[in-house]
C-alpha cells in the first residue's frame, strides 16, 4: 500500500498485490496464493466520509491519469477537480481509516 495523495479534502492509495521478499533474496517473488489478485486505487472524500475502490479497467484508467500526473505536475486544484469526479461514486462509508 503507498499513499499517493493527502490533502484536507482527499486521499488516494495505491494498493498493489502481496509480493513475497524470501531471506537472502533481494528480488520480489510473487507469493504461490496471492493476498491481491491486482491493483487497485482507494480514494477516501474526507468531506462527505466515504470512500471508493478502484479496481480492473477503472483501475487502469486512473493509473493514466497519475502518469499523466507525473509528466505534467498539475496545480491542487487540477488534482482536488479530478478527485471530485470519483468522489460521486464513492458510496462505502469510512468506518476505521
């Protein structure tokens, strides 16, 4: 799990499969029974107190916009606007976060 966003509004992590690190090695293993079978993106409205899980294509789509993220350095504004746009599917409430 990384964090990939905090702000007074919003948080974003990004959840990845379990990869298993065996003693001695220094490369990552992909565990026998994965504990994630992918990856996914959680985002938590502070405002409203819910939260939304990104997974599979919507997953994929959202990656896009964090690369694009990256190339382009946008202002707060142009990431909080973004976020607000997932925020309406965020319907799980945040019970322990």
């Amino acid at each position: 799990m990384q964090m990939l966003y905090d702000s007074d509004s919003f948080v974003v992590v990004h959840l990845v499969p379990d990869l298993d690190l065996t003693p001695g090695s220094t490369e990552a293993q992909e565990p026998a029974v994965p504990q994630l079978a992918r990856h996914g993106f959680e985002i938590v409205d502070k405002r409203s107190g819910k939260e939304v899980y990104l997974d599979g294509s919507w997953a994929e789509m959202f990656q896009q916009i964090i690369l694009g993220w990256q190339l382009n350095a946008p202002t707060e504004e142009e990431v909080e606007s973004t976020l607000e746009r997932y925020s309406g599917l965020a319907q799980n409430p945040v019970l322990v976060h």
